[in-house]
C-alpha cells in the first residue's frame, strides 16, 4: 500500500511537474501574441479622427505654397511616421513569435497609413484653409482586421521556442513556414 503510494507520487512528479511547465509555456506565447494584437489596436484607436490643417496667417512665407505661408499640421497622426513606426515595431514582433499571416495583415495597416498621410500631403498644398480628412472608417476597419486575426497554433504549442534572430539584416525567412534562418554577416578581412 506504502508502496503504491510512493510509486503514485514519484509518476506524478515525473509527469505532471514538466507538463504543468509545458502548459504555462503555451499560456505564455498565446498571451504574447494577444498583448502584441492589443498592443496594435490601442495604437490604431488612439489615431486621430480627423487629420486637419491650417495655413499661419502672419508668418514663415513658403513660396512653394499657394497662399504664400509654412503650412502647420495639427494632428500629431499626421505630422510624423510615430504611428507607423509603432506599428511596425509590433509587427516585427509578431513575426518573431512566429505568427507571420498576423504581421503581414499589420504590416498592410501601417502601409495604408502612410500612404493616407502621404495623400493628405500632397493634396494639403492646393485645398484651403482648415482642410481636414476624416479617417473614421479607416480606423474601423484597421481594428476589425486586428480583432480577425488569430495565432499561428503551431508556434504557440510546439515544445521548442522560435529561434531568435541575432543580425536584422543578415535574416532569411521563409514565407511558407515562417521560419527565421539567420545568415552569417560577411566579415572584412584585415589585409
């Protein structure tokens, strides 16, 4: 009876402590994969609405504007790439969690913000005054195509980690699978 009892702890030991490791290392990824697509959305959501600007009216002359002066942004989505940038950065993250279908669709979202902003640029020189672009519906459909996406199951379950990559611009992926092969940087040589 001792016996048994001692047998029936021992397997449990052997059997359910590297599995129990194995259930929060699953729990870990999918949650790593759930920060980064809310991570994006919160980045989408916090874009402003309306993209709008105005020309100054007594300062810096800029020739190459029809009124004659700077034209100033207001909406900080559209004065700089932070937003992009961010995006991309969560992106890449994805990517080297293994959920490659995620990143790409990310990667489509920062595209299209950036050519937005670049539109709303080249048009800003020939509209007038207080011209602004509602993006709305963008925001909208940016954040359903995040709430669509799902995890690639096979990264999250299988028992080995994701290699890392090492040299960002010495990695080959495989689009297929979605695995990182990292090349070997070439090395000058010292004559």
């Amino acid at each position: 009876m001792f016996e048994n009892i001692i047998v029936s702890v021992a397997v449990t030991l052997l059997a359910g402590f590297p599995l129990s490791i194995y259930a929060g290392i699953i729990v870990t990824r999918y949650f790593s994969f759930s920060m980064a697509i809310d991570n994006a959305r919160s980045i989408i959501l916090r874009l402003d609405q309306d993209w709008n600007y105005r020309y100054l009216t007594r300062s810096i002359d800029d020739p190459s504007s029809p009124s004659g002066t700077r034209t100033v942004f207001i909406s900080d989505s559209i004065s700089s790439n932070k937003v992009s940038w961010e995006l991309m950065l969560v992106s890449l993250q994805l990517k080297e969690l293994g959920h490659w279908r995620a990143a790409t669709a990310l990667d489509a979202i920062w595209m299209e913000l950036d050519a937005l902003r670049d539109e709303f640029l080249s048009v800003s020189t020939f509209v007038a005054d207080k011209h602004e672009k509602n993006i709305t519906e963008y925001i909208a459909d940016w954040h359903r195509t995040l709430s669509k996406q799902n995890p690639n199951f096979w990264h999250i379950i299988r028992p080995w980690p994701c290699a890392r990559y090492e040299h960002m611009s010495s990695v080959s992926v495989d689009e297929v699978t979605g695995d990182w092969n990292e090349i070997e940087p070439e090395r000058k040589k010292d004559s």
